[in-house]
C-alpha cells in the first residue's frame, strides 16, 4: 500500500520517539526522570472536575456538540478577553471552541494553504505549524529564531520572493522551547507586516497565562486593526492543567474564524460538551487558580536554572512558558547531549533540533515534572561531569 505523497514530508511526532525511549528503558527496569514533555504533573483543579461531574449526568451533554462551541463557553471566553486583554470579541462570529489548541493550529492550513503556497514557520518552534501545511499540501519557509534577537523573527529579512507566496505567518509568544516573551512593539510590527503583504498572523498563544515574577503577557489582539489579519490561538491544557481533556479556542479575524469552523464542522463534531463547561468554570476562577499553579512552577524553575548553572551549562531564566532552554557545551551537538544525559545519568530532556535545525546547541527542560522528582534530577546532572 502506497502512503500519500504528503508523508514523505511528515515526520514522526517529536515525543512519539522519546516516549518510547522511556518505555524501553522502564521495561529494562531502569527509573527515567523526564524533563521532556510538557505535560503538567499537577491535576486538574477540583472546581473543574467537579464541574465535569456534574455536567457529565446531564443527558443534553451525551449527544453531539455543535462545532463551534456552546454559546455559554464562546460568553466566557469573550468576557474573560474584555477583562484580561481589553480586546472586545464577537461571540457569534469571532470566537470557535478547539479540541486543544493542536488540533486548531493543524486545520488552520486547510483555510488558507494551496498548492505551492507558503507557511513562515519560527525554527525552532512547535513542530504542528510545518505539519499542518504540509498536511494542506503548502510549503514550509523557516525563519530562524536568535538568542541575539531575544528569540523573535527578523521580519524585515524575508526575501520578498516568500513574502509574495506566503498566505500564514506563524507566531508564538510566550514562546516554546526558548521560553521567550514578544512586547506589542514587536505584536505592532507583525500586523503592518501581515497588512502590507496579505499574510494572515497566527499566534498561539497558549503559554500567555503561565507567567513569573509578576510578569503578564499580551495578546496580539491587542493591537488596533489586529483583527483585520490575525487570529489568536489558546488553550486549556497548560493554564488548568488539562491537556487530557482536550479544550482550547481560536479568536480573530472573522473570515478565519468562520473558515476554520467549516474545516472543523466538516470533519469533527466539536468538543464533548461536559467538557466545555469545565472551559466556563475554570475562565470563572482563573485568577484565585493561576498564582498558586504558576508559583510551582517558579519554583522548580529557579531550582534547576541553579542546578544547571552550578554545573556550568547557561541558561536565562524564562517569564513565561514551561520550559528552560539551556545552552549545551560547544563539544556536543544538541542530540548527543541528551543521549548521553540519558545514558548516564537516566535523565530525559528534549534536543532543541526536535524543534529545527536552529535549535542546535540547545536542549529544553519542562518544569512539568513533580518536585520530589524534580531534586532526584537535578542530584543526577549533578554529578555527572558535563563540562
Ligand atoms: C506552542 C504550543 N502550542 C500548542 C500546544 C498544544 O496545546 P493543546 O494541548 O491545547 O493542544 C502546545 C503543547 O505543547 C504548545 O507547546
């Protein structure tokens, strides 16, 4: 059986691979503590699981949901941007429930990307912007991220040649894997360069709400004129600690908004109502949650931005995001230092070149792994002489 000809350009999901490697290694009866992926270890609050108790017994919710969302879900995320982004939205025409984020970012292609079309993609960056074009049957441009540049693209360096075939530039701030953070000075740039030449801005934004050090992120809807070229991605799993459930939404511009509900509508049902209502309680009491969920995480990360210091390694320390990107030693590339890191010391963190070839020298820490784990790590790099 002969695949598409679309896979030749698919490569297997990054954490598929690791994944695996733990469960080898797990099988050979050796204990791997993984700094790998970013899936929070804490659970979902007890507000919002209580919410999914109660709303899962209700017969209404069994049957199929409409793809765009409950209008009750699409009221709270409109009210929770007035209050958080003072960014008004139109429920009815601006706003679509996702299941996850992922699954947005993937069908945002098929809006906009034809044959021979072009996606700008951030390298390194979150490997589902290149699959979803590739997947709609566009091609990728990537645009390098520098450390120099505090990790946000050189617009001003895309030939103009890619400027007139590029239909989405994909943004992602704060940022994965750099743990970088974009101000509306640079949101400012990216709308009259979306304007200017006809390329629609995506931003995810699914790491605004995970925050350090009274930081707060801004949305790039903010912007006066965002919405005429921009569309705006969240999601649940971060902020609640809900990537098992699956919730996230797109806002913005309403021609991309309406067209990726017709991609949804077209091959998937929505997001599982009871689900839904955990979205509306858990945007309700965002507040009282966030500071207590986002001071675990400052914790471990100053824990291990002064582990991994203390052996030598550089790494700044991130505002926002679930990840330390840490500087490796010259001597290795990015994907012999996290085997050995795993050889010796049964520790797992991810190469940056998972996330493009720009990412070499590089490898990401999550800071979603449980704190008792999270010192056991540490002790682990510790001793082994890295540099
Ligand atoms: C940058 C970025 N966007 C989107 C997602 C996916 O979020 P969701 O769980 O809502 O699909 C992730 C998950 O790791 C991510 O890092």
């Amino acid at each position: 059986m002969k695949l598409s000809s679309r896979f030749e350009k698919i490569e297997p999901y990054l954490f598929v691979g690791i994944s695996k490697t733990i469960a080898e290694k797990k099988a050979q009866g050796i204990d791997v503590i993984s700094f790998g992926i970013g899936d929070p270890d804490i659970p979902t609050p007890e507000f919002i699981i209580d919410s999914m108790k109660e709303n899962s017994n209700d017969p209404l919710n069994h049957r199929y949901p409409e793809s765009e969302g409950l209008p009750e879900l699409r009221s709270s995320i409109v009210d929770w941007y007035q209050k958080r982004f003072n960014v008004s939205l139109d429920s009815e025409k601006e706003v679509v429930s996702l299941i996850g984020a992922k699954e947005g970012i993937g069908h945002a292609s098929f809006c906009l990307i034809d044959s021979g079309d072009i996606s700008i993609i951030p390298d390194p960056g979150y490997p589902v912007y290149a699959a979803g074009c590739n997947f709609a049957g566009g091609e990728v441009y990537k645009i390098p991220l520098l450390e120099k540049f505090g990790w946000l693209p050189e617009l001003s360096k895309i030939p103009d040649h890619i400027k007139k075939r590029a239909k989405i530039l994909w943004l992602n701030y704060p940022n994965n894997p750099t743990g970088a953070v974009a101000d509306l000075d640079f949101f400012k740039e990216a709308i009259k360069f979306g304007k200017e030449n006809d390329i629609a801005i995506m931003n995810d934004a699914c790491y605004t709400e995970v925050t350090f050090d009274n930081y707060t992120a801004p949305s790039i809807l903010q912007i006066p004129g965002a919405k005429e070229i921009a569309v705006e991605f969240h999601s649940f799993s971060k902020t609640f600690n809900m990537t098992g459930w699956r919730l996230g939404f797109a806002v913005g511009n309403e021609k991309l908004v309406q067209s990726l509900l017709t991609v949804k509508s077209n091959l998937d049902s929505g997001v599982p109502q009871a689900i839904q209502y955990m979205g509306i309680e858990a945007l309700k009491r965002s507040e009282e949650f966030l500071d207590i969920n986002n001071g675990i995480y400052e914790k471990r990360r100053n824990k291990l931005v002064k582990a991994l210091r203390k052996i030598g390694l550089e790494v700044p320390t991130p505002k926002a995001g679930l990840y330390l990107w840490c500087k490796i030693p010259k001597e290795y590339t990015s994907a012999q230092f996290t085997e050995l890191l795993l050889e010796k010391c049964d520790v797992v963190v991810t190469p940056g070149t998972g996330y493009g070839s720009s990412g070499e020298g590089f490898v990401r820490l999550s800071l979603t792994t449980p704190d008792d784990l999270v010192d056991q790590g540490i002790e682990r790099i510790s001793k082994w002489n890295l540099i």
